[in-house]
C-alpha cells in the first residue's frame, strides 16, 4: 500500500479515489422550501449514528443553492434506493429546475416528500448541524421509519452497483 500526500496538484483526485472505496447506499433527502415546493437531491453521505435517542447523519456541500433551504426547513426524509432507482439517483443528482416533475410520491411529516418504491424511508427532524469543512453534517432524529424487503441501489468507485446473489 503507498502511502498518499495530503498535496499535490491531483490530491482531490486522489483523495476521492480513495474514499470511493467505502461502499455506500444511494439515498435521496427531501423537504419542501418555506413556499411548499418539493425538494431534493441525491445523497451517499448517509448513515447511522445512534439507536437511543433514533440518530442519522448526513452531510450537504455548502456550495449547493439548496443549502440554506435544508439548514433552516424543519423536517426532512430520507429515501433509501433500491436498486431499480438508478434514474431517481441521476435525476435528484441533476440541476433540474423541478425534479419531482411527473413523479408520484407520498407525504410524511410536515409535508416531507417520501418516495415510493424505497427499500427504507426515514422521516426526520431537523435537530443538530455542524460545520464540516466544505459541507454542512447533519445530525438529526428521526421520528418514524418504513422498510421494504427490496434490494438497494449500491455506490462503490464512483458506480452505480447491484449485490450480488
Ligand atoms: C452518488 C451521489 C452521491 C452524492 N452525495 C452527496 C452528498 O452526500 N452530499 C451532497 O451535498 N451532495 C451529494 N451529491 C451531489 C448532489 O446530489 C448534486 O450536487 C445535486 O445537484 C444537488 O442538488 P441541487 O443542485 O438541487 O442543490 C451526490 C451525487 C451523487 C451522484
């Protein structure tokens, strides 16, 4: 194993090669703007944090124009994908004006937007944020979940993956 510099015109490359090497699950958060509009975007920055008090994590780049909208909304959900849903993935990853556009979804609390054909869905309030760098974690406690006995969408080296029987 060669040890790599924090350094280097190709350090984020690197680095990102580097953490595409943890496994994840795709999901999408969703909320709705102070005007009602639904809103999301693709995440694999999810995981769990804590069984008591019920606690998941995340985190939201600062970049985004949607930052300020997740930072002050009071809830949120969290849709797991299965692995039929590389589309929702692309789409909720996109810089489309309105991506719930012709999609039919349910609604959780607060008005949350909850996606169907999910392997899981986490409803969420909005409880603890921290700075982190370039993004903005979130640690939040969630209020009510469901789960379906679907196989998820898998992310590894910058792909989209199935399990394997
Ligand atoms: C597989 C995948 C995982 C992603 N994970 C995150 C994430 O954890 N946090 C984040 O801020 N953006 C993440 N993104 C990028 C956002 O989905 C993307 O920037 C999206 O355009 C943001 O939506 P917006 O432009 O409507 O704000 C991910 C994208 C992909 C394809």
């Amino acid at each position: 194993m060669t040890q790599q510099q924090f350094s280097g015109v190709d350090f984020p490359r690197r680095f990102r090669n580097a953490l595409g090497m943890f496994a994840t699950g795709i999901t999408v958060v969703t909320t709705r703007t102070p005007a009602g509009e639904p809103i999301g975007l693709t995440v694999n920055s999810f995981n769990s944090v804590s069984l008591d008090p019920p606690l998941i994590v995340w985190s939201l780049s600062n970049d985004l124009p949607s930052r300020g909208l997740f930072e002050a909304c009071e809830y949120y959900a969290i849709n797991v994908l299965a692995e039929d849903q590389v589309e929702l993935s692309q789409r909720f990853a996109s810089r489309l004006d309105d991506k719930f556009a012709g999609l039919d979804f349910e609604t959780g609390v607060g008005g949350v937007p909850l996606l169907k054909g999910c392997c899981a869905r986490f409803e969420c309030r909005n409880t603890q944020r921290y700075e982190g760098g370039d993004h903005l974690v979130f640690i939040s406690e969630v209020l009510s979940f469901d789960r379906e006995e679907r196989k998820p969408l898998v992310y590894f080296g910058g792909a989209y993956r199935r399990l394997a029987d």
